[in-house]
C-alpha cells in the first residue's frame, strides 16, 4: 500500500519559514535568532520549523494532521492544537 506524505500548506513553506534551536533549553523559535529569548544563550543554530513540528509531537505519540487553510485558523497563526479530546 502506498502511503502518501501529507501536503504541507504554504504557510509551513520551508522556504519561508526560518527557526532557530537553544542548546541552553531546547526551545524552538520562529525567525534566525543569534540569542535564545527564553534563557538568553547565544549557543543557538537554524533549524527546519516544519521538520520540529513534525517530529516532536510524533515524540509524544501525538497525531498530526495538516488541513485546507481556513480563516480562522489563519488568523491565530495556521496552527492550533486538540490538546484533549
Ligand atoms: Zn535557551
């Protein structure tokens, strides 16, 4: 069976999206960073947003799921999360 990988919506582009990795905490930022906002390490490199929101909820054992875009969404940020259900 051929399993098809889930189209990523324009606004995950990697192309357009940058993200930057804390040695220090771990954390994850939008934007190329030369300093962690959450504990002010300068120990940081780029990363693939689109690669670390798939891969850390797979992590966890969450299911992930890529949508047609619509305006709600849009308008907090193209991402949302069912943290319960
Ligand atoms: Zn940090």
């Amino acid at each position: 069976m051929e399993q098809l990988a889930p189209e990523v919506p324009d606004a995950l582009d990697p192309k357009r999206v940058v993200g930057t990795r804390c040695r220090g905490c771990d954390r994850v930022t939008a934007g190329c960073l030369d300093r962690c906002p959450m504990c002010g390490s300068t120990s940081v490199y780029s990363v693939d947003p689109v690669n670390e929101l798939v891969e850390r909820p797979a992590l966890t054992g969450a299911s992930l799921e890529f949508v047609e875009p619509f305006e709600e969404l849009r308008s907090v940020g193209e991402m949302a999360a069912l943290l319960r259900n």
